[in-house]
C-alpha cells in the first residue's frame, strides 16, 4: 500500500513552493482556453516555471484540458500538448476525446488522466479509458464510498478522488445565464451580477446561496457547500486510492496554504498510524471549520449520500 499523493490547485506560481512546502505532493494548473473551472489561470509561461519550481522540490504538475472542445479549438490541441510536453509537464488531464488522439500525435509519452467529472462511476469505464491510453480515472462527485471502494478494487488504472472543496452542479457554455434567472422568476436573484467571481444565485426556497464561476467555456454553478474528508479518509487510504485532492476554486491562496496544511497531516496520519488519526481527526475537522468562510458550510458531498442539491 502507497500513501496517497495529495494533489492541490494553486492560484498563481507564486503559490508552488509555499504548497509544496506545505505538503503537497502535485499540482493541477491550466488556462482556460483548454481547461475549465481552475483555481487561476496560467498562461504558457506560468506553466513552465510551475513545472520548474515543482519538479526542484520533487512535486509533481498536471496540466488541465478537460474542456468540452468545439471545432474551432481542434486545430489547436496538438500545438499546445506538444509544448505541454516540452515543459516537461508530469501529465495532462482531459475528458474529450479529441485530445487523446491529439496527445498520441503530439506527445505519444505523455501521460494522461481522465476526468470527465461526471462519468466516472464505474470500473468498468475507468478501466475502457485505462485502455485507451490514459494512467489515472478521475472519479466522478456524486458516487457515495462503497462506489468508490469498488471501483478502486477493480481499477487497472490510478484514481484519484475529491476531498475538499465544491463541486459543480451546473455548467452551460452560455455566459448570460443570469440573465436567464433574473428574466424567469422571483424565487431566484443575482448578486453581484457583474462580478466574474464573486456572484450568486439565491435560492429562497432552499436558504441555499449557489456562486456562480463564469470563464471562457461559459457558466458554472457551483454548490451551495464544501466537501470536507479530513475526518473521514481511513477507508479510502486502506482501500488505496490513488490521489486525495483539494479543489481551490474560488478560494484564496491563504485558504489554500491552510488546508493544505492539514490534510497532509491528516493523510499522514490516516497512512502512519490508524489510532493516532482516530484520536485527532476531530481536531483536524475543527481545525478545518475554524478557516471556513460562514457562507460555505461543510458536508460530505455524496460520499454517504446525505447531500441533495
């Protein structure tokens, strides 16, 4: 049994070394132009000097480009993974198709991850994408434990499971869905409509309150909590998953860094010494709450099946 590596999202490359310091084992960063709902943007320079600071601190950089890909972006792929590759770049994560065929022509050693957020629910097709090419399954949120226990004992392939952060429940390539909301009904109202990252759908009826990301690939609902595992990784690292991450976004750098800071503990810990985690997951979890924003509840996303959005 390997400890799970801990992969986090940095908002700039300033952030690599104080995360990798922090304990993280990986990074995934992108721009939007090929990827979507990333913590921040980088541009081709930024990612070279990300794989730069990683790899002088033996860490690892997955490049995101996992967006949904029209015809007017084809002819871009193999230019981009070629110089992906170039930077020496650890892996590339996609969901479409397109840019495997595009990797096998550009960069044939590359490895690749497959995350399509949504349609890894089974083994079966974890390991279809294993054969086709791809090292790692990115399993999907809203499968409960005993899914993901399952797909990892019957897995050819790596996976790798969100353990903190929100997730996204909604995704149109449209921008103007506010638009569509506030011309619909008074059950639901726009704040800050006009702010890129800093907008939400109320949901009266609910009391939920859902930040709404907009980028290049359109607009992204986002859900109205936060999955927090700290307390909750025993069962995942015994049944050896893969890679543990921590999706940043719409979170602070500062955020980040902190939360880093305890789920390395935490799967040190869960890895190490089982009893030891036992007796001081409830700290951790304390720990965690204590640096969560008031408006982003936690839970356990689907984990147990107790989440209904």
């Amino acid at each position: 049994m390997k400890k799970p590596e801990l992969l986090v999202t940095p908002v700039t490359f300033d952030e690599i070394i104080p995360l990798a310091e922090a304990g993280a084992d990986a990074f995934l960063i992108g721009e939007q132009k090929f990827a979507i709902r990333l913590a921040g943007e980088f541009n081709r320079d930024d990612i070279k000097k990300a794989v730069e600071l990683a790899h002088s601190r033996n860490k690892k950089v997955y490049v995101a480009m996992n967006a949904i890909f029209h015809n007017e972006k084809v002819g871009l792929l193999e230019e981009y993974i070629a110089y992906i590759a170039e930077t020496g770049a650890d892996a590339i994560v996609f969901g479409d198709p397109a840019v495997l065929m595009a990797a096998r022509k550009a960069a044939p050693s590359m490895k690749l991850h497959w995350n399509t957020e949504t349609t890894g629910t089974n083994w079966y097709t974890c390991n279809y994408w294993g054969r086709k090419g791809a090292r790692r399954a990115v399993l999907a949120r809203e499968i409960n434990m005993d899914a993901v226990l399952d797909i990892k004992e019957h897995a050819e392939v790596e996976i790798e499971v969100q353990i903190h952060g929100m997730s996204c429940m909604f995704q149109s390539k449209r921008s103007l869905l506010g638009n569509y909301f506030e011309y619909q009904g008074k059950a639901m109202e726009i704040e800050n409509r006009k702010q890129q990252r800093n907008m939400f759908l109320h949901d009266k009826e609910r009391n939920n309150k859902y930040p709404i990301f907009e980028d290049e690939n359109g607009t992204h609902i986002m859900s109205p909590n936060d999955i927090c595992m700290i307390d909750e990784l025993i069962e995942m690292v015994e049944a050896g998953v893969d890679s543990f991450k921590i999706d940043g976004i719409l979170k602070t750098p500062e955020y980040i860094l902190a939360v880093t800071k305890l789920y390395r503990e935490a799967i040190d810990l869960a890895f190490e010494d089982e009893q030891k985690y036992e007796e001081e997951k409830e700290r951790l979890l304390a720990s965690a709450e204590e640096i969560q924003p008031a408006n982003r509840p936690f839970d356990t996303g689907f984990f147990f099946k107790e989440t209904v959005y």
